[in-house]
C-alpha cells in the first residue's frame, strides 16, 4: 500500500511561498540552477524547454539541475500533444470506416486527450497550473508554455 495523501511541498518552495511549515524540516538539498537539456529533446520540444526555461529563470529556486529529465518529458509531452492536434485538424473529428461503411470518430481525438492530460500532469509538478502556482508562491509569474492549439481547431 502506497502513501496516503498529497506529496509534501518541497522545503525550497515552502521557503518562496514565505510559509512557517519551513522550521524543522530536512529535505534533502537540492541544486540549484538550470537543468541541463537532454541531447534526445530537438525540434519543437526544445522550443518548449527554451521557453519554459526562460520563464523559470524570473523565479529563483523553481528549477534545480536535477529537473531535467521531467522538464523534458513534460516539454516531449506538449510537442507530442501539439502534433497531434496538428494531424486531427487535417483529418477532422469524423473519418470514413470502410468496414462499418459509416464516419466514426478519428481515433486521434483519444491521442491528444492522453497527451494533454499527460502534460497537464508533467507540468503541475513545476507550477503550471493555478493551484501549483498559488502553493509556489509565483501566482501568475510563471505558467506552462501556451499549446497554441486554437490555430489547429475549426471554428
């Protein structure tokens, strides 16, 4: 049986969210700085760790070297969500299924779904979403790069 309830809010973020809970604990240190980018992340899922990394750096403590390999999945996450919805907008909601003889619903439609909650999921743990960013003490200072996907819907 796993542990029960929320994970515990980092020692370093406590400290920027200016909380008393700081006292006392030990957290293992962290190391402070920019992660290095893995050689593995090109195209557009380095644009999204440049962007990401660009905007952290206006919080100190927000990213540590040690980061790297959950920035990059969750910037992977985003260009793969990206890519998709690119392909769905060119395919559209409904494809032909010979076998059915009918439209059905493009499978893409589930592949974007996982991919965005996927990187909806990575991007929380660095202070994406608006409850990450309050606990953070960064409201509004630091957000998830932007999908951009209103350009590959109809509408």
């Amino acid at each position: 049986m796993g542990l029960r309830g929320p994970q515990p809010t980092p020692t370093d973020l406590l400290k920027l969210s200016g909380s008393r809970e700081v006292n006392g604990r030990n957290d293992a240190p962290s190391l402070p700085g920019v992660p290095e980018k893995p050689e593995w992340l090109t195209g557009r899922g380095a644009e999204v760790w440049a962007n990401y990394v660009g905007m952290a750096g206006q919080l100190p403590g927000l990213l540590a070297r040690t980061d790297g390999n959950a920035l990059a999945a969750a910037c992977c996450a985003t260009a793969m969500a990206e890519r998709v919805a690119r392909e769905l907008n060119e395919q559209g909601l409904m494809v032909p299924d010979e076998k059915a003889g009918r439209e059905v619903a493009n499978p893409l439609a589930r592949t974007l779904r996982e991919w965005l909650e996927t990187s909806c999921r990575l991007w929380a743990k660095f202070g994406a979403t608006p409850a990450d960013r309050v606990r953070t003490g960064s409201a509004g200072a630091v957000g998830a790069p932007k999908l951009g996907l209103a350009k590959f819907t109809r509408g």
